[in-house]
C-alpha cells in the first residue's frame, strides 16, 4: 500500500513539473498563422519571426509596427503596437533584416474582433538567426489611454452677514406671530357665533312662552 501511494505522488510531481516547464516555454508560431488566427493566442506570449518597415504608424497610443512577408506588408485581424520608445530603434533596422518581435497578444478594446500584439522586445537576427542585438527601452509597456477625471464639486454654501441673518429673523418672528393672531381672531370669532347662537335660541323660546296673568288680590 505505501509502495502504491508512493508512485502516486511521484507521478503527480512529474506531472506538475512538465506542466510548469511547458508553461514556460513560449510559442512561436509563424506570422502569417498569427494574423490569420490571432484569437488561438489570445493572453499567451509569443515570438514571431518576421521582417519590419523601418517606417511606424501613430496610433492613439504607442505606435504601429508594420510586418512584411515576401516583401509585402501582412494584413490582419492584429495590429502590433509598441511604445514610443520603439519608434527611433526600429526606423534603424534594415528592411532584409529578420527580426524576432515579442510580446503578448491581447483583444483589441476599440477594434470589435481585432486583437492586439503588445510588444515587449525585439530582436534582431543575423544570418543564422542569431541574436545580433536587442531593442528592449526601459518603457516597453504602452501608455494609459488618458482620460479626463471628472472631480466632484460640493455644492457651494451661501455665506450670510449678519445684516441679512437678522432681517431673516425679523421676518420669520414677523410672520409667527401674524399666524397667531390670525388664529386667535378665528377662535374668538368662533366663540362670539356660538354665543350668539344660543342668545338667539333662548330669544326664540321666551316669545313662545305663554304669558302668565298677574294674581288678584281681594
């Protein structure tokens, strides 16, 4: 039995190990694969191997690299955008050179369906494909779309002088008690008709009263 458990857990140690180095391992497809099928690569490093224009598109952000193969600039679902910092190393890269470019591919968010290959580095190849030299700036990572923040003002709170404050008071003291004599004259008035009221009833009452005659005395 132990013997058994043993073997497993040598088998699940091997397992992880082969995953960790294939993990590591990055993916080199050809270019032309790339810009057919970008989305097979979404959020994977890759090395492409390919020719560069020494001339760079302005994008919004960073700038645009363009491929070649067969001498003709490729078309596609990607566009490879790196920084700034790219623009002056790659304008200096002969055109029959081939270059090995980078980067991680990422979906394009103002493309619908396009995608976007984030270079990181680039590097240059001799006859051989060995590594003649590297364009790796120190900023590689594109810059942040800016975006205007938008600040929240407190509402401003009306200042009053003391001037004003009293002859705010003066008026709310004013109306007060104009609502209290108004109140008092209607319950007065309220009282007088019910006094009234009960005048008129006993007046009506006494002329209905027969009268009576006054006693003889003999």
């Amino acid at each position: 039995m132990r013997f058994v458990c043993v073997i497993a857990l040598a088998a699940v140690a091997c397992q992880n190990h082969f995953a960790e180095d294939s993990g590591s391992k990055i993916a080199s497809p050809s270019v032309k694969k790339l810009m057919e099928n970008p989305e097979n690569f979404l959020g994977t490093h890759i090395a492409v191997r390919t020719k560069l224009d020494p001339e760079t598109k302005t994008p919004v952000q960073g700038v645009e690299l363009t491929v070649r193969a067969d001498g003709a600039p490729l078309k596609g679902r990607i566009r490879f955008l790196a920084s700034t910092a790219f623009a002056e190393p790659v304008s200096q890269i002969e055109s029959e050179k081939f270059v090995r470019i980078i980067g991680i591919v990422l979906a394009d968010e103002t493309r619908r369906g396009s995608y976007v290959f984030e270079v990181e580095s680039i590097e240059v190849l001799g006859t051989n494909d060995e590594i003649i030299k590297t364009i790796q700036p120190k900023s590689s990572s594109l810059p942040a779309v800016n975006t205007p923040e938008i600040v929240e003002k407190e509402p401003e709170k009306a200042v009053q002088t003391p001037g004003k404050v009293e002859n705010g008071a003066t008026k709310n003291g004013v109306s007060t008690v104009l609502v209290v004599s108004a109140s008092l004259v209607a319950v007065l008035l309220m009282v007088l008709m019910v006094i009234g009221l009960r005048l008129m009833k006993y007046a009506k009452l006494a002329r209905h009263q027969p009268q009576q005659k006054p006693l003889e005395i003999r």
